[in-house]
C-alpha cells in the first residue's frame, strides 16, 4: 500500500466566496488515496511580517503555517491576480516562509484558475517560489478555468471540464515519491 502523501492547499485570496478557494476546496473533494489534501486557513489571519518578529516566540498563526507547511509532502497553491501581481496578503505568508527550514525544497503545484489566464501574477508567483527554494512541479501552472469571483465548489465539481483539469493536477502530486 502506497504511503498517504499530504499536500497542503494554500489559496491566495481573502474572498469569502473566492474562485480560488473553490478549485482547492473540489480538488480536497476529488483526491483519492494515496492524496490527502488539506486546506490552510486564509493568509489574513497572519500579522504583518517584520523580519524583527522573527525571534521565538513566533506569532501562533505563523507558527500554524510553518508546522503545516513542515508536515506537507506538497503544497497546492491557487492564487489569483491583482493588479497584474501576487495580492499582498499572500506575499506576507510567503514572506514568513522565507526563513523557515520547512520551506526550502518543498515541492509546489500552482493552479490558475482565471478563465483569461492572469499569467503576470502566476509568473511573479513562480519566480518568488523558486528564489524561496521551492520545488516546482510543472513549469507553468495548471489551468483550472473558472469564471471568476463566487464560483463555488459545488459549482467547479458540477462541470466535467474542470474536473478533468483538477485531475491532472492531482495527478502530478500523487506521481511524487513518498518522502524518505
């Protein structure tokens, strides 16, 4: 029996009703064995980095996300475009990785759920991860083509097209070796 492989969803929005968040949530919903995908809470509850707050104590909410991000095989990361960038929300909790020791080398999926590709943000977004250390899993993100703010899961999970998109995605993640 192949070892589960656990893969923490990090979405880069802060909607309450987020395309983003949906396509995490349908895939935690399409994932089989040897897959369990968890999703973290929203990058707003974390303060705001200061390289001064990054002593013992850390803040619990970024201890949360390091210990998480420490027991994840992989990280998916659905993250939408502002102004043509990563929103800063999302910076700040990849800024509280950048000195963590749970972070370098961990394998990254990104998925791109604009209907109209947003490819600014994804490939600034790439290029954070890979100075971060990160290893990505597909040299451009997956497309995952949703129509835009408040899709649901229910709605991604209802159309065939985008399961098959999650699928693929799914499927990179659970062709990564078990970690020793």
């Amino acid at each position: 029996m192949t070892a589960p492989r656990r893969v923490l969803c990090l979405c880069g929005s802060l909607r309450r009703v987020s395309s983003n968040r949906a396509a995490l949530e349908a895939a935690c919903q399409l994932a089989a064995a040897p897959l369990e995908l968890v999703l973290h809470d929203t990058p707003g509850a974390l303060p705001l980095f200061n390289p001064d707050d990054e002593v013992d104590p850390l803040p619990p909410s970024v201890l949360a996300l390091r210990e998480a991000v420490g027991a994840a095989d992989a990280l998916l990361i659905a993250c939408p475009e502002y102004a043509h960038g990563v929103p800063g929300a999302f910076k700040n909790l990849l800024d509280w990785l950048v000195g963590s020791l749970e972070f370098p080398g961990k394998p990254v999926l990104l998925l791109n759920t604009a209907a109209r590709g947003s490819h600014h943000a994804q490939e600034a977004l790439a290029e954070i991860l890979f100075t971060m250390s990160a290893r990505l899993l597909a040299a451009r993100p997956v497309p995952v083509a949703l129509p835009g703010a408040g899709c649901t899961a229910a709605q991604v999970l209802a159309s065939a097209e985008r399961c098959a998109e999650l699928h693929a995605a799914l499927d990179l993640l659970a062709a990564l070796p078990p970690r020793p």
